[in-house]
C-alpha cells in the first residue's frame, strides 16, 4: 500500500513492543540474490538452525523481496538457492541482439519469472505469510514509494490479498530489465529505485508501525556484494557520454550507503546493526548475469567469518506471527 497510507493515525499507536525485535535486511540486486540466499542456507547449516525461527520482521527489495517471500512462505532456503541457479538460465537470456533490444524495451520478458516463481511461492497470497513482511516497491502511476505489507496492523488489510507472485514481480520489475508489473490497476516497478537497501524501511516499520522502541531494534542486513569500483577522472566534466551507465550504479550506491548510515544514526549503539556484504572486483557479478559457482563459494567463505556474528540474533526467538489486520 502507498507509504502515505501505511503511517498509523495518531489514534491508532500500535501497543508496546515487548522484548528485542530483530530484522532480517535484504537488499536488491539481480541474480546475485544467490549470495545471501546460499549465506543464509549455510548459517543455517553450521548454526543448526531455521533462521524465520529468530526474527521478528523480514524486509526484502527487489531479489531480497523474492527471498523475504520465500522465507515468509515456508520455502527452505536449499531450495531458494535452486531457484536462482535455475533462474539464471530461464530468465536472463543474454546476447548481442538482447541487449540492443534494451534500448527500446525491457531486456527480458516476466514470463519466464512469473512461471518460476510459481514454482516456488505457489498459489500463496501476501497475507498468508508465516512472517511479518515490508516489500518496497514503486507506483508509476503515483509516482510514489510503494510498499506491501502483511497484516500486522489493524490498518493494513489490502495487502493480504495480493499474491506473492504478484509482489514479487512488482519489488523486481527493474527498469529496463524487465516491464512494469499490474498489481489491481497499479503499475509497479522494481523498489530499489528508492530503496535497493531497505534496512531503514525496516526500523520504520519497527517504531510506527510495532510499536517498538529505537533500542528494542537489532537489525541484520545483507547486501548481495559491493563491487569495488573506481570513478575516473573524465566524470567531472559530468556529461552523458562520460557517465553513462556509471551513474546507475553509483546511485544504487550511494542510497545503499545513505539509509544504513542513517540507521546507524538510528540505532546508536554498536552492534544493533550487523551488515554483511562483502566487497569484490567490479564487474566480477552482475544483475543478469553471474558465476552460481563463484558466488555460491563466496557465501561459504563469508559465512565462516560471520557465523560468530549471526550467532548472536539466535539468542532471540521470534514470538509467533499472528496476523491482526482484518484482510479483505
């Protein structure tokens, strides 16, 4: 539902959040959604835990929506890996005569998401979901902040009804990648236009919406890894054909970088935000187009840096979800 709409009235506060609220953080990016989906399957391996067990709330944008989803629909997290070593291949066709076509349309066509994702999510609709859940996305016909959510307040009862498919096209319908998505008679692109980080988008929702206290929040976000880029020196003369499709990236950056500084800010004290993602040559992995194997060895050596720090959200185990909105 639009962000405006998703603000609880000043007669509506949620009551107080009790204990710690952990969220779990999923940033966009592509393909390279197999990073923290295979991190994620192998905290669980060498934790011997289910990782929905210890988090109160699940953000996701763009490919982090695809995998919030899965996690809130009860998919385990070996098979959301098969998933994006599958999608690759059906989704992201690539050659000459396909990126020419991105001049005038969309790179790729939703057909072979849609059927993919179906496989995986089912049938399920938002509302269903074993988790509370924020996907941003984007309205072109707002031009606003989009985001759904499940009923996990008294106000929030149209979401529900949308099927997780349809959700998850409308958080990865990235501009010239893939068309717009129809949800109702909304037109819906890819939330990491606004939001490629949603991290922040989760301690909102945390305070206004949970009623939960600046220091009851512990976040873990993952990023889906951070190319090492140079800026050279021709990009301050500042015109197109000096930034070309630099710009892109450094934005998707630069917001990324801008809303977890901010939550820190937030935050405070240290340690109530962990963010796992790692650096690597530039270019090494792209949106549409990666190694499954390189990436999913990057996740094994990550994971066995950071299960000490992940370790530590397992000490909290999440209450159960009980939806409270009526949905309709």
């Amino acid at each position: 539902m639009p962000s405006l709409a998703s603000s609880p009235a000043s007669n509506d506060q949620p009551p107080p959040w009790d204990g710690p609220l952990q969220i779990l953080s999923l940033d966009g990016g592509g393909l390279k959604g197999l990073f923290p989906a295979a991190l994620l399957a192998q905290f669980e391996q060498d934790l011997d835990i289910r990782i929905v067990d210890h988090f109160d709330l699940i953000v996701g944008t763009s490919t982090g929506g695809l995998i919030a989803l899965g996690l809130g629909a009860g998919v385990p997290l070996p098979k959301m890996v098969d998933f994006y070593v599958r999608l690759g291949p059906q989704v992201f066709k690539t050659g000459v005569l396909r990126s020419a076509k991105q001049a005038l349309s969309a790179k790729h066509s939703a057909k072979p998401l849609r059927r993919a994702l179906e496989e995986v999510l089912g049938n399920r609709l938002l509302g269903q979901s074993e988790k509370r859940l924020v996907i941003p996305s984007y309205s072109l016909d707002d031009d606003e902040v989009y985001l759904f959510k499940t009923p996990h307040h008294t106000r929030l009862r149209r979401d529900g009804m949308v099927s997780m498919v349809d959700v998850a096209l409308a958080t990865s319908a990235a501009p010239t990648y893939l068309p717009a998505a129809r949800v109702g008679n909304q037109r819906l692109i890819d939330g990491g236009v606004w939001a490629n980080n949603p991290t922040f988008v989760g301690v909102a929702e945390a305070v206004s919406m949970l009623g939960a206290s600046l220091d009851q929040v512990r976040v873990l976000s993952l990023g889906t890894t951070d190319p090492v880029s140079s800026r050279p020196r021709r990009l301050e003369r500042g015109g197109f054909f000096q930034w070309g499709l630099s710009v892109t990236s450094l934005i998707l950056r630069a917001q990324s970088l801008g809303t977890l500084h901010a939550s820190e800010h937030l935050l405070g004290q240290v340690g109530l935000l962990t963010r796992i993602d790692p650096t690597v040559e530039d270019g090494l992995f792209n949106l549409d187009k990666l190694d499954p194997v390189r990436i999913r060895g990057l996740a094994e050596t990550v994971s066995r840096k950071c299960s000490p720090l992940v370790e530590e959200f397992t000490k909290h185990r999440a209450a159960p979800y009980v939806p409270t909105g009526k949905v309709r």
